[in-house]
C-alpha cells in the first residue's frame, strides 16, 4: 500500500456527528500514529538495508589479502600485491597501481581458497 492510498483510508476516516467537532486528543493521536508509521518505513526502506551494506564493506576491506583477485568501482580487475591502512596495492596486467581500501568493491578469487585447492 503506497502513502497516498495510506493518506486516502485516513481521509475517509469515520465522521463525527454534524454539529460537534472532533475530539482534538484522537485527532493528535492519528497525526503521532501516522508519523510513527512513515518513520518505520523508513527506517526499513532506507537506514537499514544501508548499515547492511557498509558492515559487509568493512568484512570485505577486513579480509583483504595478498594474492587476492579483486574488482574495484571503476572496474579495474587486478592481483593485490600489499595491504596497507588505507591503501592497497594491485597489480593489472603490466600496471602496478595503489588504490584505496574503500574503492574494492568484489573479492573474485581469495587467494587462502587458491592456496587450499
């Protein structure tokens, strides 16, 4: 159910009795209700598939080693030669290049799993 049909089914809300106004504490009570609702959904659309996200980036940056195959976001494809703080060292091809730890975005061959087969 999107927010309009949500706005639509508390517009149709049932009505008071004509002459008498709404009771101002159910009113305020459906306002903090509907909030609360947008903020869970939020919460589960947004904030959390994000925290998701950059705890696996940080496992991946944690078991980066040498001899790994990695993919970086601007699609170079290379063998990690070092691992430093914050940078690493990859060789592509006949290129040796630093990058930082944050711009690996795939481990494709781990090297321990190389190593073991």
């Amino acid at each position: 159910m999107s927010i309009n049909g949500m706005t639509t089914l508390l517009a149709f809300a049932p009505a008071t009795q004509p002459g008498t106004q709404a009771d101002p504490k159910a009113q305020m009570l459906q306002m903090v209700g509907t909030f609360v609702f947008m903020g869970l959904v939020m919460y589960f659309l947004i904030f959390r598939p994000q925290q998701k996200k950059s705890k696996e980036q940080a496992a991946l940056m944690k078991n980066l080693r040498a001899g790994d195959r990695v993919l970086t976001s601007s699609g170079i494809v290379g063998t990690v030669l070092t691992v430093k703080e914050k940078t690493v060292s990859i060789r592509s091809l006949e290129t040796k290049l630093e990058i930082l730890k944050s711009s690996v975005v795939e481990i494709t061959k781990d090297a321990s799993l190389s190593a073991e087969s």
